[in-house]
C-alpha cells in the first residue's frame, strides 16, 4: 500500500532539507505520492473536497515541514482548519482519518541540544499529535533533521533522507 507525503514548505527553491529529502522519496514513485501544498495552491485556497477525498485513499500520511515560529508552517494549520472539517474528520459521521497512521517529518534551524535543553520538539508537536489522536489517528514516531541553520554537510542531510526513505517506507 503506498502512502501520502503532505508537504507544506512556502519556498522549496529556497530549501536545502526538504528539498533533497523530497529528492531521495521522487526515488519510490511506487510507494509514495507527493502532495506539495505550495505547489499545487500558490494562493493556498485549498479543494477541500479533492484533499479529503486524496486522505481518503491513504493509510498512512506523512506531514512534512519545516518549524516556523515553534510551530507549523501557516499552510499546514490552514489545511488541517479547513480540510478536517465538522462531519468528516470529527463529529457525528466525522470518521474519515479514522485509522490512520500519521507521522510528522520536522527540519528545525536549531540544534538538537536546543531542543533537548529547554522545551523539545515533542512538545512543540503536541497540538498537532492532540489534533490527530482526536480525529481517531494513531501517530507515529517524527522524523527530524536537527540544526539546518549550522550550515551541515550537504552529505549529512542525505543520509539522513536516505533514513527518513528507510523510516517511512518500512
Ligand atoms: C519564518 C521562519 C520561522 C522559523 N522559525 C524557527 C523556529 O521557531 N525554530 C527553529 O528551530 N527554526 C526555525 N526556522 C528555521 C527553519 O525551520 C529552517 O530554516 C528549516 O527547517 C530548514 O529547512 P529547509 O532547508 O528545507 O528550508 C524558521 C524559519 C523561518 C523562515
């Protein structure tokens, strides 16, 4: 069964962490499709019936993004406002994420220690684990790439797609 990757960066061009973990899944067209918020709504004016019909299809989603502001890309949380709607991802007849598996890829500019020190990703993620868990999803360990703003190797954040790949794909 392939899955879906949900991704919300405003400025791939721009990106050196989700772009080449984007690159290393284009390797698995067979077991993943990439959905590109940005890409496919410039003006994020989202087709709330064609974006739930697409969760429908899936088991397992990925949302992958890098944290803005301690927090999701604004996309995302407009997404998940106007897409899990009242009915359909919760409520009475709201069971359509039902079952899923959800996990978070995150590309933080601080490092590791940074989150380990004060508060931690986890913690930043909660509302979006709260959010999932409440619309009946299981959710499933993040996959990180901590420090983009230490300017790392480029050969660092491609092992660490090639694991992220590995993480997802089982
Ligand atoms: C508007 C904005 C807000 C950001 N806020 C945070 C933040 O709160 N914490 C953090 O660790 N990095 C923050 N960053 C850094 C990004 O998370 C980092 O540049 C990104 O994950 C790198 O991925 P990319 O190379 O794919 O763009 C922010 C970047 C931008 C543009």
């Amino acid at each position: 069964m392939s899955k879906l990757v949900i991704v919300a960066h405003p400025s791939l061009k721009d990106s050196l962490i989700n772009r080449i973990w984007l690159a290393e899944l284009a390797n698995h067209p067979d077991a993943l499709e990439i959905h590109s918020l940005y890409e496919k709504y410039p003006d994020l004016n989202f087709d709330v019936a064609a974006e739930q019909a697409l969760l429908s299809k899936y088991d397992e989603i990925v949302f992958q993004f890098p944290l803005h502001w301690f927090n999701v890309p604004f996309a995302l949380k407009k997404y998940l406002d106007e897409v899990f709607t009242y009915g359909w991802a919760f409520g009475p007849g709201g069971d359509k994420m039902k079952g899923k598996k959800i996990r978070f890829a995150v590309s933080t500019g601080g490092t590791k220690d940074t989150y380990e020190s004060r508060i931690t990703l986890d913690d930043l993620l909660k509302p979006m684990s709260v959010t999932f868990h409440y619309c009946g999803c299981e959710v499933l360990p993040s996959h990180v790439f901590y420090g983009a703003s230490t300017q790392p190797a480029e050969d660092a954040v491609v092992s660490n797609a090639r694991e992220y790949a590995n993480q997802i794909l089982g």
